[in-house]
C-alpha cells in the first residue's frame, strides 16, 4: 500500500507499507520518504512533455489534458528516480522479492463460503479476510479483519464485524414496526459513541423481500480516547418474525459508507437458518444520498 501523507509547498511526504499476516499477529514494514526540492516538478514535467506530444494551444485543452493525466502511474517512475513515490515503490518491491522475507509462521486463511455459527442456529457468507476472533459467545459472534485506509494519520487498525439476533415479543405491524426498528438502529449505533464529540448520526428504513423491514443507523464521531482517528458504525437490523438480525460494523471513518453498507449487505443477504428454512434475503437496500469520498491511496 502506497498513500501520501502531505502534498504542499515545498514538502511531499509519501508512505509505503507491506503487511506480513502472521499467526500472532501483522508485521508491518514501513517506508517513508520525502521531496527533497521543489514539489510538482514530476506532474509539471509529464505536463509539458504531454502538451507537446498532443500540440495542445488553448486553454480548454490544457484543462482537458489535466483532466486525463495520471502523473503517478508506475510507468513515469523510471525518469524521476528521486522522486519520493518512486523511492517508496522501489524499496517495496525490493522487499517484497521472492527469498528477502520467510514467513515461519503464516496467518490461518480465512474460511471461504459460508461460515456456520451452532449458537445462532444460522450460516452466513462474509466479506473477504474476516476471522472469527476469540471474544466470540454462543449467542453473538464478533469478526475482525486488518482496515487499511491509508491517507488519514491513524486510521490503521482493525474493522469489527459482529453478528447477534434479538428477540422480538408484542411488537407493532406497519409503519409503528419499521419507527421501532429505526429506533434500534439508532440506540446501537449510538450506543458505540458514548463519550465521544462530533457524533452525525441518521438513520432510514426499507421494506425486504416478504414484507419484512430492514432499519439501518450510520454513525460518524470523534472518539474521546487522545490520537485515536475519527471512527463509523453502521448497523443493520433485519425482521424475522420473532427474532430480529443484528449486523454491527464498525471501523474507520474515512472508509465510505457505501463501501461499509455493501459488506453489511452481503452478510444480510446471505444469513440463513442452518435448518434451511425461515425468511428469505432482505432486498438490496439503497442509503440515503452522501456525498462520495475520494480515495487517496495507490496500490
């Protein structure tokens, strides 16, 4: 993973990782380096030897071909030797050669397919690299995988995915049903923000596939914890008659919600009853509209 971690004035900062899974744990490598001159040189260079290749004069033009370069393609590394992205891909790939690095330990490899959980009497496909961790009980099950962001200082770190059922007795029909299930939603979501500032918190709702309802609450805040990054929480409550689905994600704020609400939604529409039977997948649900957030990381 190679991501910047200052682009301005007379400073380009750029940040290089390999991660290594290992059985105890993740090491990471860590490479860093920065400009050491002028910054833009490389995007002005690419710049100018692209406006005389395609002849451009006008103004639009050069705003359309701006538009169109990509001044950190790999591609360019080999004439800007110096240049601090250049530096930090050449160390990678140095490191990551077969023979410089023997793993005596390797990392189990996570369950492919559906995952069985006896204590919640159902299976479920997770997203891709989620474990199961130790904390787990019969009645809720916790899984976890390494959250890469990068870009944002500190939002390295770990996303929890936890999976419970409730039980529902007395509850209302109709529209007093979905109000409940959004209140839920709500109280979850906020329940993973106390102590914290800047809490944003929405929720809606939506009809799945038999009638049933599906209640969703994002959450963004700013823990209280000192140095720790801006953290998200989405839930995701599914009807079931007499009991109610609880998926819980909670990671970093700079990952988008749309990336969080698809992996709520593959475990959603996959979870079944081990006995084969019960209420079918919930429909594709579509979030309110939020505004996408750029990614500013390079593989």
């Amino acid at each position: 993973m190679v991501h910047r971690n200052a682009l301005e004035h007379g400073l380009e900062l750029v940040m290089g990782h390999l991660l290594v899974p290992l059985s105890s744990g993740l090491l990471e490598f860590r490479v860093v380096a920065r400009n050491r001159g002028p910054t833009g040189v490389r995007e002005s260079d690419i710049l100018a030897r692209a406006m005389m290749e395609e002849k451009v004069k006008t103004k639009a033009e050069v705003e359309a071909l701006m538009m169109r370069l990509t001044p950190d393609d790999p591609r360019h590394d080999s004439r800007y030797p110096e240049h601090p992205l250049t530096v930090v891909r050449d160390l990678l790939r140095m490191l990551a050669a077969p023979g410089v690095i023997e793993v005596f330990q390797p990392a189990p490899v996570p369950p492919a397919g559906e995952v069985v959980l006896p204590g919640l009497g159902s299976a479920v496909t997770l997203p891709p690299r989620y474990v199961q961790t130790a904390n787990s009980e019969p009645t809720f099950a916790q899984f976890s995988r390494v959250a890469f962001a990068g870009g944002v200082p500190g939002s390295d770190g770990v996303q929890l995915l936890s999976l419970l059922m409730l039980a529902v007795e007395g509850s209302p029909e109709g529209p007093e049903r979905q109000k409940m299930f959004a209140a839920q939603a709500r109280e979850l979501a906020q329940s993973t923000a106390r102590g914290a500032t800047g809490v944003h918190l929405e929720a809606w709702t939506s009809s799945g596939k038999g009638g049933g309802v599906q209640a969703f609450a994002h959450a963004e805040f700013q823990p209280g914890a000192q140095g720790v990054p801006k953290q998200s929480t989405l839930v995701c409550l599914t009807d079931a008659g007499d009991v109610v689905k609880v998926v819980l994600l909670r990671t970093s704020a700079c990952i988008p919600r749309e990336e969080l609400l698809a992996d709520v939604e593959t475990v959603t529409r996959s979870w079944r009853p081990l006995e084969g039977t019960g209420v079918q997948p919930p429909a594709p649900v579509t979030p309110p509209p939020a505004q996408k957030k750029k990614k500013w990381w390079w593989f």
